[in-house]
C-alpha cells in the first residue's frame, strides 16, 4: 500500500514538474544591449571617481599633517602636540565622513545608481513579466547570475525578445 501511495506521489510530482515552463535570460547581455545602461554606468563611474578624489584629498592632507607633526614633534609642547593630534583626528574624521557621504549604505553613490539604473531594471522586469504571461512560463532564470546552472539550452533563452520588447533589436 505505502509502495502505490509513494509511486502515485512520484507520478503527480513528475507530472505537475513536467506541466511547468521555464525561460533562461541574460541581465549581462540584455544589459550591455541598452545604451541608456551604458551611459547611466558611465555617469556612475564619474560621479565615482570625482568624490573618490575628494576623499583622498582630505587623506592626503591628513597625511601630510602627521608627517609634518612626527618630524616637528620634538620642538612642540605637550598643548601645541595635543592640539596637532586634534587637527589631524579631525581631518582623518573628515575623511571619513566624506567617504561615508558619498559611499555609504545611503551615500550618493547609492543614490545615483538608483535614480540611474532601477527604473532600466523596472522596464527589463516589466518585458520579462508580459513575456513570461504571454508564453507561459512559471520560471525565468538569470543565466548571468546563477551559478548553480550548469547548461541552458539556447531554445529557452529569452533575453533577445526581452530586448525586442523593450525598442532595442538585436
């Protein structure tokens, strides 16, 4: 008896497994495929590298200030080395803080990615969605991003109608 139930388990199993449809795309690729991805990474990778310099500017002066207090700490007394400390803690915490501004969890880094990208992601999702309703499907998979798939056949990939959907022929 419990041998028939498990086999009728296996076969229900099997047979609603079979019934499902599943889609491949590439975020990569449908991604490279975007001018507006492209020059919205570009932008982000100025804005990088404009407030990166900031920060070093401030480590640097940081820098040159302990520098100059290791070789002139010899001539100060004790309140004239305590306040060089304090200048230079205070800059290093500026620094800091700059770096935090522009790289933090909520910095402006942050900010202007998402300003930038999620409304492409937003349109990527939205042709996926209307592509997978339209065909079916029950699954669409990130071939770019998930490891754990070791061979998808090129009959499954979707990303090239995703491109389509969104204005862009490939």
């Amino acid at each position: 008896m419990k041998k028939i139930l498990l086999m009728s388990f296996m076969l229900i199993a099997t047979l609603t497994a079979s019934a499902q449809k599943f889609a491949l795309m590439d975020m990569e690729y449908i991604m490279k495929n975007i001018p507006a991805w492209q020059r919205a990474n570009e932008q982000i990778e100025q804005a990088s590298k404009k407030w990166q310099a900031e920060v070093e500017v401030l480590n640097n002066e940081a820098s040159t200030m302990y520098k100059n207090y290791q070789n002139e700490a010899v001539f100060l007394s004790n309140d004239q080395k305590k306040a060089k400390q304090e200048a230079i803690m205070n800059k290093e915490k500026e620094a800091a803080e700059l770096r935090k501004k522009y790289f933090g969890p909520e910095g402006e880094l942050f900010k202007k990615r998402e300003s930038l990208i999620s409304p492409i992601q937003e349109d990527i999702y939205q042709a996926v969605k209307e592509i997978s309703e339209l065909r079916g499907y029950s699954l669409v998979l990130d071939r770019s991003s998930a490891t754990a798939i070791i061979f998808g056949s090129p009959k499954i990939d979707i990303s090239n109608e995703v491109l389509e959907k969104l204005g862009y022929s490939r």
